[in-house]
C-alpha cells in the first residue's frame, strides 16, 4: 500500500515539475514581458516570482502529505 502512494506522491510532482515548466517556456513569459509594474515590481519579474512560490508551495504540500 505505501509503494501505491509513494507512486501518487512521484506523480504528483511530476505535474507539478511539467506544470511549472509550462508557465515559464517563451510563449507564456512573452505574455508578460511588457512595460508595467506591480507593486514597484516589473510585470516579467513579478510573474516569475509568483510561478516560482507557488511550485515551491505545491511542493510543500504535496511533500508534507507524504509523510
């Protein structure tokens, strides 16, 4: 039963992998890349930054529920 679940657990970071992967290849990041702020924060930067933190976060919990 735990190999079941370690295999949901791999899974689920392998779409969490893909997922971020996906938002950061050139034709989402040119949907970003334009003259503006957020925050005092240019728009590309600001955007990196959140697809960043929320990989991480997703990580986190998926990794906290493993255990």
């Amino acid at each position: 039963m735990t190999e079941s679940r370690d295999e949901q657990v791999g899974l689920r970071l392998r779409v969490v992998a893909v997922l971020g992967f996906v938002l950061i290849i050139p034709p989402f990041l040119a949907r970003f890349d334009r003259v503006g702020q957020v925050f005092g924060v240019p728009v590309l930067a600001a955007y990196l930054f959140l697809v960043w933190a929320i990989t991480i976060g997703l990580v986190a919990v998926i990794g906290g529920r493993s255990r």
